[in-house]
C-alpha cells in the first residue's frame, strides 16, 4: 500500500469513527432526555390507575360511565376522591358532621381488631399535621453511625412523649433514609446541637439519598437552563444568589 493510499484509508477510518461517536452521543442524549419523561408518566400513570381502580369498583352501575361507554375514563376515580374529600372537610367543619364523625369514631374504638389500627394511625396524622411547620423541611447533617463519619437527615419533630421524660432538653427526632430506598430508615434522638441543618431543600436532600450521592441539587441540574431556574425559584425549590 502507498502512501497516498495509506493516508486516504486513515482519513476514511477517521470520518467513520466520528460518525459512529456522534450517532452514539445523540442516541445517549436521546435516552437521558426520555427516560425521567417515561418514568414520570409510568410513575403517574400507576397511581391514577390504582385510585380508578379502587374508587371505581365502589360506584353504582348506574352512574358508572363504562355502563354506558363500554370503557373506563382515565382519572375519574381521581376525580371523585378529590371531591370526596373536598365534601368530607366540608361536612367536619361544622357542628353536626363534626359530632357524626366523633360518634364513628367512638365506634371504631369498640372493635377489637380495627381499635389499636386506627388509633395508631390517626396519632400518626395528627402529630404530622401538628408539626407540619417544621416536619421534614430541615435537611441536617449529622454523625452516624460512628464518629467520623457523617449521614443526611431529616428533622421530624422535637422530641416529645416517654423518651422526653428520659431524656435532657434539647433533643429532637431525626430521620436518617436509606439508599436507595427512602421509605425506609432509621428514628434517632439527636441532640439539637450535634446536627448541622444544611442549606437543602428537602427534595434536595431525598435526590441526594436516593441517587447515592450523585444529585446533590437542583442548581447543578439546570445549571444551563436560567428559564427552569427561574420556575424552580418561583416554586421555592430552588434559592436564588443574588448578584455581587
């Protein structure tokens, strides 16, 4: 082979090379663009269906539109919940509803089975909604589970009830997820001085537990995109440096 041919075989290989990356880069771009899309509508999809599903079945025949339509519309047992509720916060904002509701209530105490679980859980709805101001919206930093070593929390709450009464003043309850799964973890009473609470968000803070680290907030996320920025501020997701 001469040396012309040589040289015009590089070049060919070269032209190929950059054509296969390119068409490799743009395919990457393509899949990180449509794969948080398509998890968002499946993710959506699943829980408006799951409500259809469980409402649904629950209404009449005769004002069931797949009587009549032959196929179920998508999000009406969404719909019907959100009324259902809007109706029911009606009904225990005045003097009747609210005493209808205690009497069932009472009832539901005398059942043996359905008495402790739904105690436990209206204890548990209470107290969320009581704390709701500070409920999880502190991200802290905190030594666990040895020193020298440091995991993300959530403050839940001030400590309150027996392990208050064991305990000094000065203590709160902090909510320590795993990864990547959030949902589960560990309570801890923290001393309010020993945790660190950190300039997050707490959507801030769940990216950076579920992702293992490699989201750490929404301003490395749109760095380069000032219109969702803007959005994100708006929202309060997103703080905002002003200009030096």
């Amino acid at each position: 082979m001469t040396d012309e041919e040589f040289e015009a075989a590089k070049r060919e290989s070269t032209s190929r090379f950059k054509l296969v990356r390119w068409i490799r880069n743009r395919f990457f771009t393509g899949v990180i663009i449509a794969l948080p899309v398509i998890a968002t509508v499946i993710g959506v999809s699943w829980i408006v269906q799951k409500i259809d599903n469980n409402v649904l079945k629950f209404l009449p025949g005769i004002i069931n539109p797949k009587t009549y339509l032959g196929f179920d519309i998508p999000g009406l047992g969404l719909i019907i919940s959100i009324v259902l509720l809007f109706l029911l916060g009606v009904i225990a904002s005045n003097f009747i509803g609210n005493s209808v509701i205690k009497a069932g209530e009472r009832l539901l105490a005398r059942v043996p089975v359905v008495s402790p679980v739904y105690n436990a859980l209206k204890q548990i709805v209470t107290t969320v909604a009581q704390q709701k101001d500070r409920a999880f919206r502190d991200v802290c930093l905190l030594e666990y589970p040895r020193k020298g070593l440091y995991a993300v929390g959530f403050v839940t709450a001030d400590l309150s009830g027996a392990p208050a009464e064991k305990l000094p003043k000065g203590y709160v309850c902090v909510f320590v997820p795993t990864t990547p799964n959030p949902t589960s973890g560990f309570l801890l009473f923290v001393k309010e001085t020993d945790i660190q609470i950190l300039d997050m968000t707490p959507e801030e803070g769940a990216k950076m537990i579920i992702s293992g680290g490699m989201v750490s907030s929404n301003e490395a996320l749109y760095a380069d995109d000032p219109e969702m920025q803007k959005l994100l501020a708006k929202q309060g997701k997103l703080k905002v440096t002003p200009p030096s």
